[in-house]
C-alpha cells in the first residue's frame, strides 16, 4: 500500500508538524533552534533528517515527550 503522504525521511520540523506535537513548522523549527529537539541522541537542527526508528525528544511547555518514528509523514 502507497500512500502520497508517507515517505523514507523528511526534515524534523516537517515532522513535528506533522504529527503535532508543534503547532506550525515555525514553532517546530524554533524548538530546534533553541535546544529543545534531539533526534537519536543528538540536538537537532530544523533541517535534520528523521527516518523510521529515529528516536525524537522534545522538551517545552513544560513537558518532555520522548517518541520513536513509526511512520515518516511530510
């Protein structure tokens, strides 16, 4: 099954957006910027790519989310 939608990787604002956890892609791309994301262990930059089994932490608004990519969207 195909979708349009799912892809091998994407850029991790794209993803967070995506999935919700940021509000726009400039929230997530701030996020990022400020020290708040890591992707597999490492502070990520709004362009840093994500894949399937990547591990994303993000942290703000007081809470801290760790989630793992089970599915890339864009």
């Amino acid at each position: 099954m195909c979708h349009d939608w799912v892809v091998e990787e994407t850029r991790i604002d794209r993803w967070l957006h995506a999935v919700r956890i940021a509000r726009t892609r400039s929230d997530a791309s701030d996020a990022c910027r400020g020290g708040h994301v890591t992707v597999d262990g490492r502070s990520a930059k709004p362009s840093t790519p994500v894949r399937t089994g990547s591990r994303v932490e993000v942290t703000g608004s007081g809470r801290h989310r760790v989630v793992e990519v089970s599915l890339v969207i864009d």
